[in-house]
C-alpha cells in the first residue's frame, strides 16, 4: 500500500500523533508507483462511528481485501449508542465494543472523531474525495409529543435523558428535577423501561456501573419513589421485551402495582398469539396477579395501559411541569394492530418529571442528501439512495430507529454487500482513483478541526478506565468534549 504524503506541515493544534496514524492508514493516488498497473484502491467514506457504521465496515474490510474504509464521527470518542445508549447496568451488551475495536485497528480502516459531516466537511466534498459514502449516523433526534406544556422544565425526552446518565457532552448539564415522588414515562419499550430502572434502582448497583459522576450523584439525592410508565394500548401491545421486564420485576428494593384488571381475559386470548409475546404477557399477569410473598418496597413502578397523554401541567408559578392529563382510550382491532382511540374519559397524575419515550428520530444532515420528512429516514433501496449514485446509508437512518444491536448488524451488512455488489458490476466505478481522507486533511486543517484518531480515542479509553478503577467502576466517562481533546492530543 502506498502512503499519503502530508503536503501541509503540522502546526500546532492538528496533533503530530494523528498526522503520524494518518500517513500511516491512509493511501493517495498522489503517489501511485510510475508504471503500476495496479487498480485504483477503492475508497469508502462512513458518516457515524456507532454500530451501523462499524458493522457496515467490518463487512466491507472482510469481504473485499483491498478497500480502505474511513470512519467519521462527530465526537472525538467511537461507538456511538453502545457508549451512550446502551443502559449502564447492562454490561454484558458492550462487548460488542471489542469487535468494533478489532476493525478498527486494521491498517485498511480510518478513524476520524471530532468532525461534524455537515458543517466541518460537506457531503458533496466527501463524494468529490470517496468513491462511495455511507451515511450511518442514527437517529439524534426525538419524536414529540405535540401536547401543551411539552416546553416546561422537568419535560425530557428519553433520549437526553440517557444521555445524560450515560455521557453524552450535549446532555451532561441536563439536570432533571428528581425532587418530586412521582415520575411519569411515556412509551412502554425497552429504554422507558431502563429509563424506570434506573430511576429505582438502588445506589449501591449504580455505583459499580459507568454511569457517569454527575448523574450519580443527583440520583443520590432523589425523592423519586413511584414510577408510571404509560402506554396508549393495552397488556398484549407492551413494546418492551421480556428481558428488561423480567430486570424490572426482580429489581432489588422495588415492587411491581399491576392492576390484576388490565388482564382479565388475556388467558385465553394469548392462547393464540406468538410465543414471544405469549410469554411476556405470561409473566405481567403473574405479576399482576401474584404479589411476591413477603415482598414489601418502598418503592414500586406500574404499567398504565390504556391512556394517552393530552397536557403537560404547570406548577403554579408555570415555571415547571407539576402533573399530566391523561386520556382514557379503549382498543379497537385485536393484537399487533390494535388501535387506541379516546373514550372522552381524562385523569390527572401530579408529578415532577416526565420522559417521553416515544421514539427517537432521524434528521437530515446535508441539503444534498435526499430525506423522508414524513418518515424521517433517507430514501433508499438495500441501502441505496435514491437518485444518488455512489451514496448508501445503513442503520436507523436507512430504516428507522427499531431493532435490537443485531438487527443494525444485519442491515449494515445488507448495505456492505449493496456497496459491493455494485463495485463489483461497475455500476459504483472504482476506475479513476480518489484521494480519500488525503484530500480532507488539509481541508479540515484549514478550517481550524482538530481530528481524533483510534489511537487518539484509545488513549481517553485509558484515562476512563483508570478513573474507573479509582472508585470501583469500571470507568469514569469523560463528558466534555474539551477533555476529550486534551487528552487524546497527550
């Protein structure tokens, strides 16, 4: 492989031990050998460094022995929501990490943090530099609820509020109000159930999580002992799955309030369904209907089904959420497409903190690049985006924010072979050679970005885990990014 000569000195604050990892991973046409005959070394560019985007590698760099695959993401740490999504207390998920780490240390795959595809680079510059380019970048925005009162301090959407127990630089001075007994969670899937769990679960559990500094504290000092969590539809509708309800069930200190009502008649009717489902609807009405023996907590969490969410309340000061309104529905249809429509009945809950967690959402991130407003996802088919040759994306943004870790596997993958099939039939041409990440430096350089390397990364990864160490957990996050530059830049 040849390298990339750097044409720019490097200054100070563009740091030598990135430059040095850039010559090193990163090849140039500028200087291909007099007289080879060799093919151009195909390019690739990948927007996201969470999941999609390193599942979308690995594929790429397994499959095809001499494509050279950047990665770019817009904090100068990797791995997007395994990092800052994934709960703390569920370990065992982040595994995933140690594979993602592997693709990133081969000599054919890039990896550039701290740079915001959009603003710091464009699209367009990135398809003059790449012969294709992947856009994985997840889903960073939230659905709203569209309801009065959904401005007022103590409303939060779930994914800030994982943000900020989990690390995130935008959330860290989120500071939810957590002085109030009672919290409300809108949405009945799997991260309104961690959401919940995390909010219950004793200290001394956080304590050996990486749940960040700050957000441990805060849960230290708080009131919260009562949480509902509120779906629209009923018992046989709950998104969540039966992993996270079984964690909720047996979570130390906590007892499950069903109303043993919700579930009169599901007997029979999950006679029928899928097992999955029929199992999870098992273990609610045995929750429901058999209180733990001797089982008493001072503090419990329910599942309201059948109401819909109508106004955010305000403190008398209006200055902070006080309490929601909440519709009464009934389910028209049966099973999965049950539908929840109003009876004209309303309750109120007084509360202090309300996450919503209905759904997060995708959002465009370059004019260039064609975008479903309606379904928020860029247009594509396997992977490829429609009237864009040579652009492919993967992940949520490709087909919305659903799925568990293996699921964006599977699709990264179907991208990868999409981005292959097509080199391979010369509809992606790979004939005229491209610069890759050599034509970007200078550009980012130019433009005051400082880039991240894996290298760069591994070194925040050590100051972490170290911190960790010093107080029994297995890290410390860093959650500003300007000590995140410091010490990748040592």
């Amino acid at each position: 492989m040849s390298t990339c000569i750097l044409r720019a000195p490097v200054s100070k604050g563009f740091s030598l031990q990135f430059a040095t990892t850039f010559a090193k991973k990163t090849s140039c046409y500028g200087v291909q050998r007099l007289g080879s005959t060799a093919a151009p070394q195909p390019q690739v560019c990948i927007v996201g460094g969470g999941p999609a985007g390193f599942y979308t590698a690995q594929h790429l760099l397994r499959s095809h022995k001499g494509v050279q695959v950047d990665v770019f993401e817009k904090l100068p740490v990797p791995f997007g929501l395994v990092r800052f999504g994934v709960a703390p207390d569920h370990p065992e998920v982040k595994n995933v990490i140690n594979t993602f780490t592997q693709t990133a240390r081969q000599d054919r795959c890039g990896f550039y943090g701290n740079v915001t595809v959009g603003s710091d680079v464009t699209v367009e510059e990135l398809k003059q530099a790449y012969h294709a380019v992947i856009l994985s970048y997840g889903a960073e925005g939230s659905r709203s609820l569209g309801i009065p009162g959904e401005e007022l301090s103590g409303v939060h959407s779930a994914k800030d509020f994982v943000g900020w127990y989990n690390g995130v630089p935008g959330n860290k001075d989120l500071k939810p109000d957590l002085s109030a007994e009672t919290a409300v969670i809108l949405g009945q899937g799997n991260v309104a159930l961690d959401v919940a769990r995390i909010l219950l679960s004793p200290l001394e559990l956080l304590k050996k999580t990486d749940i960040t500094a700050g957000s441990l504290e805060a849960i230290a000092d708080s009131r919260v002992r009562r949480v509902l969590i509120v779906g629209r539809r009923g018992p046989l509708q709950v998104a969540c799955t039966i992993k996270e309800l079984r964690e909720m069930i047996n979570l130390p200190g906590t007892q499950p309030a069903l109303d043993p009502r919700d579930f009169q008649g599901l007997r029979e009717a999950v006679q029928d369904v899928p097992r999955p489902r029929k199992r999870l609807t098992e273990l609610l009405m045995k929750a429901a209907l058999e209180k733990a023996a001797g089982k008493e907590a001072e503090r419990e969490w329910s599942l309201r089904f059948l109401r819909s969410p109508t106004h955010i309340l305000p403190s008398p000061d209006r200055s902070r959420a006080a309490g929601i309104r909440l519709a009464v529905t009934r389910l028209e249809g049966s099973g999965e497409h049950a539908r929840a429509v109003l009876t004209g009945e309303v309750e109120e809950v007084e509360c202090g903190l309300i996450v919503s967690s209905i759904g997060y959402q995708s959002l465009p991130i370059d004019p260039t690049v064609p975008f479903d407003l309606r379904q928020a996802i860029i247009p594509n088919r396997m992977g490829r985006v429609q009237q864009a040759p040579g652009l492919y994306c993967s992940g949520w943004v490709k087909r919305g924010p659903a799925g568990v870790i293996a699921t964006t596997m599977n699709d990264s993958f179907d991208t990868a072979r999409s981005v292959l099939e097509d080199m391979e039939s010369g509809q992606l041409d790979t004939s005229t050679p491209r610069a890759g990440a050599c034509t970007l430096h200078a550009l980012l350089k130019q433009r005051g970005v400082t880039p991240v390397s894996f290298a760069g990364w591994e070194k925040i990864d050590a100051v972490e885990t170290a911190r960790g160490r010093e107080v029994g957990k297995p890290r410390e996050k860093l959650v500003d990014v300007r000590d995140m530059l410091k010490v990748a830049s040592l």
